[in-house]
C-alpha cells in the first residue's frame, strides 16, 4: 500500500527461503491509487463477501468479552456475597484463575489438530454449561470445580478467537478486521460490568450466570459460520 512493492517481495522470498519454501508468485498490488483510507478498510469489511465474516466475528467478540469481564471481575464479590470472607473469596479465585494456562495451552494444540472453528465452538459450549454450573455451585468444592471449567474453557475460546480473527481477512484487511472485532468486544467489556449488580439483584448468581452462558450460546452460533482456515492459505476465498 505504501508501493515499495518489490522491497516487500524481497523480504517474503527471504521467509520462504529460510523455511526451505518455494518461492511464490509476488503479490499483486493492493491499491493502485495509494493508501486506502480508514473510512474505506472498514467500508470493504462490510462489502458482499466479507459481511457475514464481520458480523459473526462482531458477535463472538461481544460476546466473549461481555461473559469473561461480567464473570471474572465480579466473582471475588459473588463469593463474598455468598458469605466467603474476603480472603477466602481472593484465594478462590486465584485457584480459578490458574485454569486458564491449560486451557490456552489445549487450545493452541487443538486449532491444529481439530481446526479454529471446532476448537473454539467447542471451547465456548464448555464455557456456557461451566456457567450455569458456577452459578448454581454450593460447597468450596463444586464452586472451585466449575470455577475452573469455566476459566478453562473460556479463556481457551480466547485463544481460538485470537488464532482465527486475524485468518479471517485477507491481507489489507486483515489489521482492520481485527481491531474493528477487538473494540466492539470493548464495548461489551464496558457494558458487562455495569450490568452485574441489577442482575445480581433481580435473580441473584444464578440468574446471573445464566446469563453469561446464554452470550456464550449466541458465540457458538456465530463460531459455526466463520470459514475454517486451518491449511489453507490466508487470501484463499
């Protein structure tokens, strides 16, 4: 986009020889009328065949984001609600917490060996029952048990959708796509704080929780639709 076309050649055929790669055809050029603007990148996500990729990433993003940041920012004062002392509820959701290393972990396995789209929609069907299972636990064992299937699981969608997300888009579009999917995840990482205490005064953890396990449903959906893009080349339709 900048048009040091062959400069950017160059650097490619140096990657695909130190990895012992045939060289492939250059490139065509993106854009022969200069850098596309902002306005126009995120116009083209929108276009006929990308817009189903947009919206279903939109939706994934929000809806991760606003079931992971209502969840874990909250779940020291849900414990404590539930008559945990302070340190008690901390020490909790240490343990909690720690779940989410191997869950990253099978997940960077799995996006090769099942592919993004099965690992993350599997990943977020685990985080919606571990949901309703956090929020109907009673006893330091059952809430710890689903606790940690909920951290698990959740954070190894996360994974997935940070290893999809960018595969989705072709190369000019690829860092746009991505930030424009990443902020309107921020939107519900706003949003979700904000609506824990109502939710927690209208049904209490339960209703809460089940809540959040009803976005991750809505993100398996929109998982299913996303194109599988494991062993294919990034600009391949």
């Amino acid at each position: 986009s900048q048009g040091r076309d062959a400069e950017a050649s160059a650097i490619v055929r140096d990657f695909e020889a130190a990895a012992g790669r045939v060289s492939l055809s250059p490139a065509p050029v993106i854009d022969e009328h200069g850098t596309p603007t902002q306005r126009t990148r995120v116009r083209a996500l929108w276009a006929p065949r990308l817009r189903a990729r947009t919206a279903a990433l939109w939706v994934l993003w929000f809806c991760v984001n606003f079931s992971y940041y209502g969840a874990f920012i909250w779940i020291p004062t849900i414990l404590v609600s539930q008559g945990y002392d302070l340190v008690r509820s901390f020490g909790f959701t240490l343990i909690i917490t720690l779940a989410q290393l191997p869950g990253y972990a099978v997940a960077a396995w799995l996006i090769e060996a099942w592919g993004r789209r099965a690992t993350l929609a599997t990943f977020l069907a685990g985080s919606a029952v571990a949901a309703v299972f956090f929020g109907t636990a009673s006893g330091e064992v059952a809430i710890i048990a689903a606790g940690m299937a909920l951290s698990f699981f959740n954070l190894g969608a996360w994974g997935a959708l940070y290893a999809a997300t960018p595969e989705t888009y072709p190369t000019p579009l690829r860092a746009t796509g991505s930030g424009w999917a990443a902020g309107v995840g921020r939107i519900a990482s706003i949003i979700a704080p904000l609506s824990v205490p109502p939710l927690l005064g209208w049904g209490g953890a339960p209703l809460l929780f089940v809540v959040f396990a009803a976005f991750f449903a809505v993100a398996v959906v929109a998982a299913l639709t996303l194109r599988e893009q494991r062993g294919r080349a990034l600009d391949e339709d």
